[in-house]
C-alpha cells in the first residue's frame, strides 16, 4: 500500500533515448520539451517558432488570477490562492497520443517514474501482457478508438506520459480554474458551474442522461467547451489530476482518513449519473493504481517553465 501522495520526480520531460528528431517530436506531440527554457538549444527561433505555433493548436491559455474554489468556499479547501497562468490540453489524451508514448518504450523509462513505483511497472499491461493501457491487446488500443480518450491508466502512467511530453498533471485548483471560466466580457463574473454557463444541459457532454454509454471521440461536444476551446472538461471521462484526493467532513474541515491514499479526478464520465457529480466544482477519487474504464487524463505545462516566443519574423 502506498503510504500517501507519491512524489514525481523533479524535471518533466527530457528528450528520451537517443535524443530524437525534432520532426518526431512534432509529430509524438513533445513540442513542451522543445519550448522548455532550459534546453540548451532555445535559442533556435526557427525551432522555436515551430514549436510554439504547435503548443498552440494543442492547447489553450488558462490566465493567472485568484481562484476560489466554489465548492467550499468558506474552508481551507477553497482558501484564495493565486494561481499562475499556464497551459492546458484542449482535448484529452487519446489513444493515439498514448500509442506514441508506448512505442516510445515510455513504460522502460525509469526516469519517468517514481522509484517507488519502479517494482510494479511489470503489473500496467494490457489484456495479452504487454505495457499499456488494461484495455488494449497486443499493445494496441480497440479498433477505431484512436481518437477516444485512453483509459485503463493508472495515476503513474498518466504522470510518465505528461512527463514525456514535457508536460505535467494539472492540479485540482487548475483543473477548476480551466473549466469554470468567468463569465462576462472582462473575464470577471462570477465562476460557472459549467463550462458553458450554469445549468446543465445534457446534449453539451457525454453523461449518463443523453449519452451513448461509451467513451466518445475527444473533439465532440463542441457545444459544452470552454470559451478558450477546451473540449469535455465535462463528461467522457473522469481526469486524473496532481493533487491527492481528501475527504472532508461536511463544512467542518475535518479530514476523513481513508484506507488507502487516492488521488484527485475530476469531470465526470460518460457513466456519471448524478448531474451533481458532473460539475465544475465537484471532486472525488480514485487510488493511484486504479485502471478503470472510465477514467482518463489531459496535461499543462505552466506559462513561466516555456522559453519566449521568438520574433515574429521567425514564424514567416
């Protein structure tokens, strides 16, 4: 049993074995290790501008601000805190992306895991025996689930992958700073309890009450993203995220200690009954070894670790 939150190695992501191509790195989606302003070679503004018009495509800017969780406002767990910008994945990992982090040989370096977790890396294989997802088979993810968000990870895995992309976990403030963006033109009214506004509506995302029972490609329900572009914060599936998941006694503040340590997810899944539980505010979790169906993950990387964009002629 794990004793409490594990510990992630300090530096996400490095190049990998062999240092590869800057073309594959495009193209396995690790342009955050290109932009990572302590590479030796950020002064390549070429490199640079490429770099960044990709980190674009893939992922929208969650501006800093004071965050307040609307869950719990009046208790430490939603105490003011500034958060810094960062980035944040539009849509979540797919099978796909995933794919590349295994054919990369991501389950054979250690670097990426924790050392306490080295012991049980043979144990995250698919259904036939070989790393990967639970769910897949032959190292492969099911037919014609490329697009769909991968699921059968633990919390180590999806961590190993955002490190791999150079990229890491958002934490629970992050995540609800993302999905409940302000409404008004100034960005300044008051936090949603959606990300599309403050009722539920069962056609924006994949629950339960409208839902076809599975796991949907990542870019549909247009309709339920965030103003900034950020697809299925709500529904699909649950989202892995860095912080460890505790349990709190109504609104006394008491914490609830569990069996065994969980980690935080947040979102809902496509099985999420409860219109309560799919909501911008709601937690819960999940051990760290829990490989379900249902849950899935999506990376940022925060705005102050990316090396400045390059002058505007380099993306001419």
């Amino acid at each position: 049993m794990l004793s409490g939150a594990p510990a992630a190695p300090e530096k996400p992501g490095t190049a990998g074995p062999g240092d590869r191509s800057v073309d594959a790195m495009l193209a396995d989606k690790r342009y955050c290790v290109l932009l990572d302003k302590e590479r030796d070679d950020t002064g390549d503004e070429r490199l640079l501008a490429i770099a960044w018009l990709a980190l674009e495509e893939h992922m929208s800017m969650v501006p800093g601000g004071e965050f307040v969780s609307s869950a719990r406002p009046e208790t430490d767990v939603g105490a003011a805190a500034f958060l810094p910008s960062f980035y944040l994945d539009r849509c979540a990992v797919t099978n796909a992306d995933y794919a590349r982090f295994v054919a990369d040989g991501g389950y054979s370096q250690t670097d990426l895991w924790p050392r306490e977790v080295w012991p049980k890396l043979l144990q995250f294989v698919d259904a036939t025996g070989n790393p990967g997802p639970r769910f897949w088979a032959n190292g492969k993810p099911p037919r014609k689930s490329e697009r769909h968000p991968v699921v059968g990870i633990c919390w180590f895995e999806a961590n190993a992958y955002a490190r791999w992309a150079g990229k890491r976990l958002p934490t629970g403030a992050e995540w609800e700073q993302a999905s409940s963006w302000c409404s008004g033109k100034d960005g300044r009214g008051s936090r949603v309890k959606y990300p599309w506004g403050n009722s539920f509506d069962p056609a924006r995302a994949n629950t339960w009450s409208a839902g076809p029972g599975e796991t949907v490609p990542v870019d549909e329900y247009y309709e339920g993203s965030t103003p900034n572009g950020i697809f299925q914060l709500i529904g699909n599936v649950w989202e892995w995220v860095a912080s460890a998941y505790e349990c709190q006694m109504g609104d006394s503040g008491y914490r609830i200690m569990m069996e065994q340590p969980m980690a935080e997810i947040r979102g809902g899944a496509f099985d999420t009954y409860f219109e309560s539980q799919a909501t911008c505010a709601f937690r819960t979790g999940q051990p760290f070894l829990y490989r379900g169906r249902n849950v899935g993950f999506r990376c940022c990387v925060s705005a102050d670790a990316l090396a400045s964009p390059p002058n505007p002629a380099a993306f001419l």
